[in-house]
C-alpha cells in the first residue's frame, strides 16, 4: 500500500500549497500567482489526487487503520480544499457596491491605509490633483 499512500500524501500536499497561494505572503510563481483559477486548479488536482490515493489504498490494503487513516486525511483534505475553494468564490467577492462620484465634486471624508502602511485621509488630500484606485488586493 505505499504507492497508494505517497499519492494520497502528494494530493493533500497540493491542497494545502493552493491554499497557501491565497495568503498575502505566498511567494510569486508566474504560473500559478495569475489568479484565483490558477491556484483553485491547484486545489482540486490535489484534492484529485488524495481521492485517488485513497480509493486504491482502501482497494489493495489489508491493514484497517491504514484504510482508516486515508479515509481520515480524505475527509481532511477535502474539507480544507472545499473550504478554500468556497470562501475564495463565494466569500471573497461580496465587494460592497461601486460609488460613483461625479468629476470635481467632493469627496466623503476617508482614513484609509496606504500599501506602504500610512494613514490617508480625505482632508489631507484636499486642494491636490488625486487618483484613487481601489482593488482587490489581499484578504
């Protein structure tokens, strides 16, 4: 049963590198830091994978806490990758609705931070030429 377990391990591996890919301090991989579909396809492969492993090794297995133990990293696996997966499709974008704000009108009074950690505030902004760009960015 030691093939059936290294894949099962590999796709649990997989699952929990796609998940770390949403955290802000993932390192950059030009493959899979592209978006979110890059980093979900990563989950469910490895979800795949875990799935695979265990079926075979619950197939040609003979010891009963070995079978359990797949079962059990299974269920782990696939409860930590269905979790991701929900929160960054479904969760994540619950964005609040667009403001549109006319050309030359005031601004409501803000205080957000900037990437560099300082605080912006409305007031301090006033009288200068501005952009303000909001995005996605990290959770």
């Amino acid at each position: 049963m030691g093939f059936q377990v290294l894949v099962a391990l590999a796709g649990s591996v997989l699952v929990l590198i796609g998940t770390q890919m949403f955290m802000p301090t993932a390192p950059n991989i030009p493959v899979i830091s592209g978006g979110d579909v890059p980093k979900l396809i990563v989950i469910a492969l490895g979800a795949s994978w875990t799935l695979l492993g265990t079926v075979q090794g619950i197939r040609v297995g003979r010891s009963k806490l070995g079978k359990a133990l797949l079962t059990l990293n299974l269920l782990l696996t696939l409860g930590v990758g269905g979790a991701a997966s929900w929160w960054v499709i479904d969760y994540s974008y619950r964005l609040p609705a667009a403001a549109e704000i006319p050309a030359r009108q005031t601004i409501p009074d803000f205080e957000l931070t900037d990437q560099n950690g300082e605080s912006v505030s409305a007031k301090s902004l006033r009288g200068k030429p501005f952009v303000l760009i909001f995005s996605r960015g990290v959770w």
